[in-house]
C-alpha cells in the first residue's frame, strides 16, 4: 500500500466512522475515535467481502487502490461505535458504589 492509497483511505475511513456514529445518534467530539471506528469498519467490510463471500454493494477505489465495500464498512463500522457507544453510555452515571442515606 503506497502512502496517497494509505491516505485515502483515511479519509474515507473517517467519513465511514462520522457518517455511524451519526446513524446512531452517538456523538463524541474525539476525532481519533471517528478513525478509529471508520477504519476498523473498512476492515471489516473488506474482510467480509474477501472472508465470507459477500457480494459487493458499492465500492469506492481510489487512484487505483484496493476497493473499499462501503455498504459493508459502515455495516462494520456501525457495530463497532454501538460497542463504543454501549460501553461509554453509562461512565460516570451512578456506576460502581452507592452512597447509604
């Protein structure tokens, strides 16, 4: 993978995490994490798509990369920022131990 094919599939990795998490309603204002979830999401959706025999919805291949399944990375995507949302849901909302009265 050369560094332009690297980077635009960056891009396109942040704009499948903020394109999720906004499909969900969750919304957290930590750039990393959007990447991290659109990336993650391209993953998956590639590894469906090579692993499981899935067809092919859309896909966007840019400057001659490996094409990137859309529809199942934002499927991928999407399962990973429920997780995240899940897991970030109740942090610091009565967690752990209460007070007795």
């Amino acid at each position: 993978m050369e560094l332009i094919d690297f980077i635009a599939t960056a891009v396109i990795a942040a704009l499948i995490g903020f394109l999720a998490q906004a499909i969900l309603g969750f919304s957290t204002k930590n750039y990393l994490m959007i990447f991290i979830v659109g990336f993650v999401g391209v993953l998956l959706g590639r590894w469906a798509v090579k692993s499981l025999g899935l067809p092919v919805i859309a896909d966007i291949s840019v400057f001659g990369s490996e094409p990137i399944p859309i529809v199942w990375s934002i499927g991928g995507a999407l399962a990973l920022a429920f997780g995240v949302s899940y897991a970030l849901r109740g942090k610091g909302r009565g967690r752990g131990k209460r007070k007795k009265r």
